[in-house]
C-alpha cells in the first residue's frame, strides 16, 4: 500500500491549542488527525438535511431533550438534561432577537416574511 502525507499550517495560537489538545488525549498530532479524516471518510455527514425540532419532557427528572426529527425519521439528540430555568431564558433571548429583526425588516403584520430586497427593485 503506497502512503501519502497530508499537512495543514495553523496560526501559532491554534496549533498550540492542538498540542495542548494532543497531550491532554495522549495522542500525537498526527494520529489525531488522522484519526478525524478516517472519521469523517468512513462516516460522512451530510450537506443539507431537513427535519423538526422537538423538546421532550422527562417528568420523573422534570427535564427536557432538544432531538432533531430527520426527515428520514431519525432522532438526533442535541442536548440532554436542559432545566425548565435554561429554557425560560432560551426563550426571553429568541423572542428579544426575533423582535429586534422585526423591526430591523420593518415588520408590522404577524404573518409577513423577510423579502430580499432585490425582488422588490424596479430595475428594467
């Protein structure tokens, strides 16, 4: 089997980081990143994918699970164990960030979208 190297300049701040993160796992750079490439050859992630968030409710912990529906029908955990306190707050941020687009777009009426400005040019 003929090999092949493969290399990669970082700014010295980040190959540091890799080093640090190298020793802390007790592996060398280079079989880290081997490591990912074989990863991700043998199991690539997909581009695009479309699907749902759902929140579960766990009562006997009174916690909650952010999964992500695949359209394909699988469940993605994303984050586990989120208190009712996390989400409370989650949720005071998307409402104060969705008001502030609101009215950089200038939207007034509830159901109206974002339109691309260059749709709405009459250049003939």
């Amino acid at each position: 089997m003929e090999y092949k190297t493969v290399s990669t300049k970082l700014p010295r701040n980040d190959f540091t980081q890799l080093i640090a993160h190298c020793e802390k796992l007790g592996v060398s750079p280079s079989w880290f990143l081997k490591d990912l490439i074989l990863n991700e050859l043998d199991n690539p992630k997909p581009l695009i994918v479309s699907g749902i968030n759902l929140m579960k409710y766990n009562s006997s912990t009174d916690l909650f699970t952010w999964v992500v529906q695949t359209d394909d029908g699988i469940n993605h955990e994303i984050i586990m164990n989120i208190s009712m306190t996390f989400l409370n707050d989650l949720n005071r941020a998307i409402v104060d960030g969705l008001e502030q687009r609101a009215t950089l777009i200038g939207k007034v009426n509830e159901d109206s979208v974002a339109v691309p400005e260059k749709l709405l040019r009459n250049d003939k």
